[in-house]
C-alpha cells in the first residue's frame, strides 16, 4: 500500500527531540518499521514513530542489533515496558505495550499477505491486585469469622497474597510443608514445584499458627483441611462463592491475592528475574502487571540511579 505523501514526509523527516548518539544506528530501521505498519494500524503517525523510537534506542543501549525482528518480539515489548518506561505513568506505559504489539501484528500480517488483523483485549480487571485498604478489610473480615471458616479464610489469604501461590499450589500444602527458621522467616515447599517460596513478613505469624494447627491434626491440609479429595477443580472458587465477604468488600479472589504479591514484589523494585522466579512465571509475563506498579518519585529514583 502506497503512503500519501504527508505520511510519508512526516516518516523520512522524524528524528525525536535530544536524540541520543545511537539513534543514527536504528533511525533508518525505525522509519522503514513505521512505514511498513502504518497502513494496517489505525494510529497517529507521529505516535507510531515516537513509540517504535523510543524502543529501538532502548534496544541499543542493551546491545540488540538494530533488527525489527528482534525488537518487536514480545519479550523484548514486555521488557522494555517494565524496564524501559519506568519514567512513564503506569497507563501510558501500558498504551505503549498495546502500539507496539499492533506494529508487530501488522507486519506479520503484511508479510504473510493477509488480511487486517483483528484487535484483540482481555480486560485487566481480572488479576487486578486489591488495593492496600481491601486487603486489609479483607484480613480484618476473616479474623472475625468462627471456627475452620476463620482457618481457611486466614490460610487463603496468607497462602495467596503472602506467598503467591496459585489455587492449585495452596490447596497442596499441608502443615510439613511449612518451615519457620530461628528468625521467624518462613519457608513453603509447595507440592509440585521446586521454586524458592518464602512468605512476605506481615503473613508469617498466620502461617506459622495455620502449620502449627494443621500437623497438630495429623499434617492435615491448611486450606479446607477435611476434605477427601486432594483438589478439585473448584475447590477455592467454591469457597469464596460460598463465604463472600459482607458489606462493601469485594469478593475474595485467589488470583487477585497473587496478583498483589506480584504487584507489591514489583512496587519494591525486587529484580524481575527473582521475582518471576517466586512466582513461576517467566520475566517476560510480569509485564501485564506493570500498568499496576506506581512509578517512583524523583528522589527515589535519584538514589537508585546515584546507587546510594
């Protein structure tokens, strides 16, 4: 598909403001992705431009070669998000992710000779973390419930939000499953996964109480401990469906719990190699959480960057 020509001038004639030196090395690269996209995705030339820029100079300040190819893979999209755009608003780093993924559909699809490609979304709400507040309420709310119903709801919400485990991996633990060192840290071997799992600090005192109950009764489970089956598919779902939360609270969410954990990790500028690690995942998925993680404030960052 042929350019009109203000297109096109704006493209061959786009260098970014205070360019740095290693923009020569990628500018032609960039010109030629920009054009060979614009035509299938339906933004602002200048905005395409500035985004896939931005990109490239970041990929050559980290020694990848000045190849489209290498780019526009979705690892490096993610990793420049998270890593590259820590100086963006959470949001617009996030926009930049979705430009940046249409850029690389629309040249598989031109390269392929095919059609216009659909867009697709999922909405983020569905592993938005729960903010500081209603996870408190949330704790406050299960330490008032009676009998076993206060035990699980404490383990879930300690198990999830204190150690990032999934539906599948909390339902696993049992009380030898939980180690509490001399100095209060606490250490969770899940079933089925080798990975270092140690629980944040404001949730040790609730491990350490559910392990302690749970091999009093015979190393029973600290979720739902007199069930006959080891899982079921629904075995979380169906509690939280069958205990919600009273008054304005939000229901209680296995996956949300995670995703704050996730989250906090990430708040705390813990490397993205341990904190993918903790949570099973590769460095590469942390990036849907990244329009989550509050950007720092320019003292912080100052000190970071001076490395004091």
């Amino acid at each position: 598909m042929t350019l009109d020509p203000d297109t096109s001038a704006k493209i061959t004639g786009y260098r970014p403001r205070n360019a740095p030196p290693g923009w020569e090395t990628v500018a032609d690269q960039v010109r030629v992705t920009v054009a060979a996209s614009a035509p299938w995705v339906g933004y602002r030339i200048e905005r395409l431009l500035h985004a896939v820029g931005r990109l490239a100079i970041w990929c050559h300040g980290h020694g990848l070669p000045a190849d489209p190819e290498v780019w526009l893979r979705h690892e490096t999209i993610d990793a420049f998000v998270l890593a590259g755009c820590a100086d963006l608003a959470p949001r617009t780093a996030q926009t930049y992710r979705s430009w940046l993924r249409q850029v690389r559909a629309a040249l598989t699809w031109a390269q392929h000779g095919e059609s216009t490609p659909v867009a697709l979304s999922a909405p983020s709400e569905r592993t938005a973390p729960y903010t500081p507040v209603e996870l408190a309420r949330l704790r406050g709310w299960a330490t008032h419930l009676r009998g076993q119903t206060r035990s699980d709801a404490l383990a879930l919400i300690a198990l999830a939000a204190g150690c990032g485990l999934t539906s599948a991996e909390l339902a696993a633990v049992r009380g030898s499953h939980v180690r509490v060192l001399d100095d209060g840290t606490v250490i969770v071997a899940a079933p089925g996964t080798t990975r270092l799992i140690v629980a944040r600090a404001a949730f040790e005192h609730d491990l350490a109480v559910a392990a302690d109950t749970a091999l009093t009764g015979g190393d029973r489970y600290l979720f739902r401990p007199g069930r006959t089956a080891a899982y079921a598919k629904n075995l979380v779902a169906s509690w939280t469906w069958t205990h919600r939360p009273t008054g304005a609270l939000p229901p209680l969410s296995a996956r949300r719990l995670r995703a704050g954990w996730i989250v906090e990790l990430l708040s705390a500028r813990i490397d993205l190699t341990v904190v993918a690690a903790a949570a099973g995942l590769a460095p590469s998925a942390l990036a849907r959480y990244s329009h989550f993680v509050p950007p720092l404030d320019t003292r912080t960052a100052t000190e970071l960057l001076r490395g004091r």
